[in-house]
C-alpha cells in the first residue's frame, strides 16, 4: 500500500528523480514553479520565475533542469542555474513538461501549449552539445524512457492515448526508422502520463485521470496495477538504496475545490516498496 511521501499538495507535480550519487529524491511542481527535495528528513524548495519540469543528474553536484525556455545546469547546494541551452524560448505560450536522460548520456525532453493546444508541441534530445527536435505536432508530450538493453526509447502524446516505441541507433542514441505504435489505451479510455522502466524492461506508466500506475510487459501486457489516493497519477521513479521503491508525483489541476477538500491527498506525492527493482538513472553527459 502506498504511502505520502510529502505532503506537500502540488498544483501539477512531476518530473521525480532519484540522484543515485547523492540518495536524495528530486520532483518538480509545474504550475509553482518549485523544484523540491527531501534532505536529511526536511523538505527543500526552491522558487523560479518561470515553469520547470525534468531534469537529470550530471554529477553529485548539478543537474540538468528543463524550464519553459531552456536547459540549465542547476548547482544544488548554491541553486544557482546556468543557461545550457535555450528551448522555444522565443514563443511564450509553450513550456517543457516530460523528459529523462538516455543511455548515452543524451536528454530528451518534451514541449506543450501551456493550455494544451493541439499539436503545438514536440520532442526534443540534447546530446553533445546539440538540440534537435526529434518529434513535431505533440500535444502533451510523456512516457519519455528507455529500455535497459539500450535499443528502444518509448514515449507518449497523452492526447492520442498511445504509447509510441522508437528503436534507438546503437552507435549514438539516435532514433532509428519510424516510431511504432506500443500500447493503445483508446479503447480503455485511460490517459498515459509519466514512465519509468525497471530492470526487466516492464514499464511502470501513470495513468492521469485513473489514479494508478500501471505495470506493463514487454510485450505491452497488464502485469499489475497500483492504486493511489490522488486522480492524477502524473509520473513515477524508482528510488531507494536499492531501487525497489516506487515515487508517484500527482496533481491537484483539474479536482474541484469540493472534491480537494474530500480527498486532500490529490497533489501530494507518494512512496510504495514494490516487487520490482528500478534501473539506475543515466547521468546526463555535458
């Protein structure tokens, strides 16, 4: 059973991380503009003046942070943050939302409309000093991650409900030929939101709206559901010293005031030990 991790309720929490050099858990909160952490048992936050959603770890010190209008490499204990790169910077009305670091030491990170405009975003990877846009006309992009034997990324338009999966040069990281279709939840209704990949290469995919995340196979079949007490699973991670403990970030965006007040846990973010061991997060190469 789930637990709340902090209980902190997040306007549109996402982007969890699990620093494996420093052992401590990083998540973001979109709309407020926050990046928080766990130290030493206390909470932490810091404050921006713009979105922030994603970021990876570069070394026990920094970590590579997407904002609504670039890369930046954010020192921890001073929190100060350098511009790496700008993205979409020169249009106003898109922000970054899901993104993680890939085997290669590459980071791709999605764009939306803030209000979710139709086809206004994409998918981006930094690698080796490069941005390129890899995918046009995304909606909400998620599900960015990445299969432990390094041959697929996998990713989502929330809009579409369909997980994509895109196989992966082995020289670089590139995606090779077309993405194809993965898992369709059109039928079932339900949204795909955040990823995350275990050790086996099931992927653990929250479902917004259906308050859960879902255990896939490789072969896109339901192993197992895990419920939690927020609508709007957003993303998971696996964290702990081994691995074995699921994060789940939620949302408190689209709950009425009424039903907050019910269920005041929408928005919080959890933890729960699970039967399955998480793969450790790729360092992001400058």
């Amino acid at each position: 059973m789930s637990v709340v991790f902090d209980d902190s309720v997040c306007m549109l929490g996402e982007g969890p991380l699990w620093h494996p050099e420093r052992q401590q858990f990083f998540w973001f909160d979109i709309d407020g503009k926050k990046l928080i952490t766990h130290q030493d048992s206390y909470q932490k936050v810091w404050q921006f003046d713009e979105n922030i959603s994603a970021a990876g770890w570069v070394d026990k010190d920094r970590l590579l942070m997407a904002s609504e209008t670039g890369l930046y490499v954010f020192t921890i204990e001073t929190g100060t943050s350098e511009l790496l790169v700008k993205l979409e910077a020169e249009t106003a009305v898109t922000r970054s939302n899901d993104g993680r670091a890939d085997p290669w030491g590459g980071f791709w990170i999605g764009t939306m409309g803030k209000n979710a405009e139709p086809d206004l975003g994409a998918i981006y990877r930094y690698y080796q000093g490069a941005l390129t846009k890899l995918y046009v006309n995304v909606t909400i992009p998620n599900a960015i991650c990445f299969s432990p034997d390094r041959r697929f990324a996998y990713y989502a338009d929330t809009a579409t409900k369909q997980v994509m999966r895109q196989a992966l040069r082995a020289e670089d990281g590139m995606p090779d030929d077309f993405a194809e279709l993965w898992l369709d939840l059109r039928d079932e209704g339900l949204n795909p939101d955040g990823a995350v990949i275990d050790a086996d290469g099931r992927i653990w995919l929250a479902q917004w709206g259906a308050g859960r995340v879902a255990c896939y196979s490789q072969d896109a079949q339901l192993v197992e559901t895990i419920e939690f007490p927020a609508r709007h699973t957003s993303c998971p991670a696996f964290g702990g010293p081994d691995l074995q403990t699921l994060y789940c970030t939620s949302a408190a965006i689209g709950v009425s005031k009424v039903q907050r007040d019910l269920e005041p846990t929408n928005g919080m973010t959890f933890a729960v030990k699970v039967n399955a061991t998480g793969q450790k997060e790729h360092q992001v190469i400058l």
